[in-house]
C-alpha cells in the first residue's frame, strides 16, 4: 500500500521520514484551536476519550501522565470485542507547549527502547491546528509499519469523532 497520498481523512503521508528509519508521518489538520489540540494529547481525561483505534477503548482509570521531559506515561487500550488489553506508554524526550511534543512509544516498562513519537502543532488560524506526526524507529518487518500506520490513523478518525466533534 503506497502511503504517499493526501485525502481529506488521511492528512499528508509519508512513508519514510528524513532519518531513513523505518516510520511514517501523518499530518492532519483539526478544526480546533491550537491549545485544544495540545491538551488531547497531554491531559489524561482528554486521553482516555481518543487514546486508541477505532474498535478499542482507554479506560480513563488506566491513563498516567508526568508531563515534563523524562517523565513517564502510560495507558491500557482494550479490545472492544476480545478485552485483549495493550498497556502501552513511553518516556517524554521533549515538551514544548503548545508547539512541540517528543515521546518514546511502545510497551510499558520499554519506556528508553521503543520507537520515538514527534509531533508539531502548528496554528493555522484561530480555529485551525496541522499537526504533523511522524514515528520513527519501527521493527524493520514486513508489516510493522502499515500495521502501526493503520492504528494511529484510526485513532486519529476517533480524536477528530470524540474531541473535536467532526461528523464523519
């Protein structure tokens, strides 16, 4: 599947990002103020709501956040239909409100060896964020990254659904 396209869902993507790691990036823009989008990813009642792809959910008890850099966070997404459970989490590398936000991503307790989350935010009006998200560091296998590409973007379908109110 090529991952070079632009839809209106989808955002901007990229299947390999400057490094030459194996990642994506994903930009999308909200129909949100900058500081709405910043506080999605950061506060953990917001988290819970969005958290996860679309037939999942994050149970807001299960939601941790140490917002400064080196501080650790973490998160249980469950199954809808099975209740398989992913604990997932990382470690934030860099926090810049409402700008910038650099994080590991990947199982807990992997927190210092997971692949590294880097998001912008960008204010395009008052009303309007791009944010631009790319993943890097991903297992070099033959499905890690649509795999994970597929996820995020389906979690990024229920930010938009949940948070931002956007009828699809």
């Amino acid at each position: 599947m090529n991952k070079n396209h632009s839809t209106a869902d989808a955002g901007t993507v990229s299947p390999i990002p400057a490094t030459g790691e194996p990642g994506f990036t994903i930009v999308r823009d909200f129909a949100a103020p900058r500081e709405r989008v910043w506080d999605a990813w950061t506060n953990p009642d917001v988290m819970a709501c969005w958290y996860h792809p679309e037939g999942l959910h994050t149970p807001r008890d299960s939601v941790s956040v140490d917002l400064r850099e080196g501080g650790i966070y973490a998160y249980t997404m469950i199954v809808d239909d099975t209740g398989v459970e992913f604990a997932t989490g990382g470690r934030y590398r860099h926090v810049e409100s409402p700008r910038r936000l650099d994080f590991t991503w990947g199982n807990q307790g992997e927190e210092d060896s997971s692949p590294l989350v880097s998001i912008e935010f960008d204010e395009i009006d008052a009303t309007t964020t791009r944010m631009t998200f790319t993943l890097t560091g991903l297992p070099n296998d033959s499905g890690a990254v649509a795999s994970v590409y597929d996820g995020w973007n389906s979690a990024f379908n229920v930010l938009e659904a949940e948070v931002f109110g956007a009828v699809g």
